[in-house]
C-alpha cells in the first residue's frame, strides 16, 4: 500500500511508540497523593515541559486532552461560556470540530458567527478579520493550515489584529504541527490546539496551549491525564521531519502535480499559488467523480482520500471547497493526496501512472 493520506492518520513514529510503552508501566495516578503517584506526576511534567518547548509555551500553559477534538472544543467552549451575546469570527476552512461546535453555538442562540469566506486559493487575510470585528467579538478562530488543501493561513497577521483589542486568537494547528514551523510566540496566538495521531504519536492524545492569563471554562470535569499519551506526544513533536525532509516532500508533491497535468490533464490544483504544506496536494480532475477514483486507486494499493477523514460517509460535497468558490460540482472531483514520510520518488512515478489509467478508463467509459 503507497500511503498518500497522512492528513487523515500518520504512522506511529518508533520511538514514540516505545515512548508510549515505557511510559504506560509507570505505575500511579499522577493526581494521587501518594509517592506512586508524585512519581507519575513527574514524569507527566516532564511530557509537558517537552511539549511546550516544541511549542515554544510555557510548562503551565499546555493543557492534555484526548485529542485535537477535545482541545478545539476546549478552546472554543471555554472562552464563549462566559459570554451572553457574543460575537465570534471563524472561516469556511475549518474541520468539523471547529466549524461543527462554533455553528451549534450560533444554531442554539448563544452566540452571533460570522463565518469569512476564502480566495479560490483557500486564503483568509487579516483585513478580512479586521473589516468582521465587532464590538462584542471576544474570539477569532481560524485553522492554520487546511487540511484538505494545505494552504496555511497567515495567522501571525491575524493575531496582530486581534491582540491589541482585546479579542483571543484560537488556532486549530491540528494539520500544521510538526509539519511546519509552528511557535505560539512568532504566531502570537492566545490558544492553539494539536492532535497527536496526525504527526506521528498515538491516537487518543492531544494538547492544548492556552496563553498564561486566560481562564477557560472546563468542558469536562476534572480526569486524569494519559501520561503513556503525553510521552509519545511530547516524542514525536521532538521528531517531527527535519527541513531537509519537508523540502523532499515537497519536491516529490510537485513531481505528482506536474504529472498529473501533464498526463491525466485537465487538472487543477487547489491553492497553488499560496503557501501550502509540503506534503499535501488537492486535484481537481475535470468533469471526473473523485469518489470512484479514490475507490479505484484503493483497489489498486494506493490511498488518498477525498476531505476530512473525520466526515467520511458524506453525500455532500466538501464544505470548505464549497467555501473557497467551487461548485458542487466542481467539488465532487477533487482528490486528496497527503504524502507521507519516507514515500519514494519511484512511488509517486507509480502513482501518476496507475491514476492517469485509471483517469482515462473513466473518462471514456
């Protein structure tokens, strides 16, 4: 199987998965009293000091969840309910967890959303935060990098607009973390959330950096925190691909654009022209169902996909292709290939040449 889908779930890196098993017989609760648990408590320390350095936060400020959901959630949740009436901005681009949750605030009469709309690039700029602002938005929420594109967002800019009025900045850096340079001081963000599955540690771990300062409403009741879960994190985000590796991939990224418009043509390629990730390309195949393509590229040992894992199973078209301008239409012929590390340049050959048939034998059948 050529793995082109890693935006949906990457391997688990060797060492933290090793990370994971050393740390899962530490026996204790990290929240007892007793010296089994001040010794789990530690160890959980440690994790998290680890993790804030890759992030460049403060120990204090990382916050363990179970995974990007529960730290968008957290973050969203926990700064709107302290507020009657508030007003918060978020765009067409964002994953479900974020789109979902800020949609059934509004839906439920709790807040006021305004949602901005994206360049057919898949680009939302700080003027467009600006000219949304209101006098009672209190939170701005846009993702760092889509996940079906991979066009990052400039949020560095967004925050610079946000900061000085008081209003918080969350970013969803699911997607973006470890694969691109990502430092809550630079971004100047106030809340940003991570998922470990998407780069490279266990599933059922993520985080949430919340800026010193900020209180947030808990979502849940006090639980306690997976530290064989935090171990691996704090791991793979110290093993996250070197800039040597984000260029390769993005050389062989390239390599699978230019062949595929070359030869199973037309094609358009989304978000080209803005910064993207190194690893992640959308297709637009004209006049092609990309369902039946990803199926029949399944079939022949090659995985991609066509949007979020997370909304599988559904009819309609993506909603945030639907949000950067495509038709319906248009839509349904998009195709997501999300190179994983280690993918080879004779496979990315294989890959354009088995999709071109299998282009062709769809088109003219």
């Amino acid at each position: 199987m050529i793995r082109l889908d890693d935006n949906a779930d990457a391997p688990v890196l060797k060492a933290a998965w090793q990370a994971y098993r050393q740390a899962a017989r530490t026996l204790g609760n990290p929240r007892s009293p007793h010296a089994a648990g001040a010794h789990a408590r530690e160890a959980l320390d440690q994790a998290r000091a680890r993790v804030a350095q890759q992030l460049g936060a403060r120990p204090e400020e990382i916050v363990f969840t179970s995974g990007g959901t529960e730290a968008d959630a957290l973050a969203l949740h926990g700064v709107l309910a302290g507020h009657t009436g508030a007003h918060a901005i978020t765009s067409g681009l964002e994953h479900p967890a974020v789109r979902d949750t800020l949609e059934g605030l509004a839906r439920a009469g709790r807040i006021e959303l305004t949602t901005l709309t994206p360049t057919r690039t898949g680009l939302i700029s700080a003027a467009q935060v600006e000219a949304a602002l209101t006098d009672r938005t209190v939170l701005v929420s846009i993702v760092l990098a889509c996940n079906e594109t991979g066009v990052i967002q400039p949020l560095g800019e967004i925050a610079r607009v946000c900061r000085p009025r008081g209003i918080l900045c969350h970013c969803d850096a699911v997607q973006a973390a470890s694969r691109i340079f990502v430092n809550v001081q630079t971004l100047g963000v106030d809340l940003l959330s991570v998922s470990g599955h998407k780069l490279g540690a266990v599933a059922g771990i993520g985080a949430l950096y919340v800026r010193t300062g900020i209180t947030l409403k808990p979502v849940y009741p006090v639980r306690t925190e997976s530290l064989a879960g935090a171990m691996s994190l704090a791991v793979a985000l110290e093993a996250g691909p070197s800039r040597e590796e984000r260029a390769g991939l993005a050389h062989l990224r390239d390599h699978l654009e230019a062949g595929l418009a070359d030869r199973a043509g037309p094609v358009e390629i989304l978000g080209r022209g803005a910064p993207r990730l190194a690893n992640t390309t959308c297709v637009r195949f004209e006049g092609l169902d990309a369902d039946g393509l990803m199926m029949a590229l399944d079939l022949s040992g090659i995985a991609t996909s066509t949007g979020s894992a997370c909304s599988t199973g559904a009819i309609e078209p993506s909603p945030i292709l639907l949000s950067m301008g495509l038709s319906a239409a248009e839509a349904r012929c998009a195709l997501r290939f999300s190179l994983a590390r280690g993918v080879r340049d004779d496979q990315i050959e294989h890959v354009i040449t088995t999709a071109t048939q299998l282009v062709h034998k769809m088109q003219a059948g």
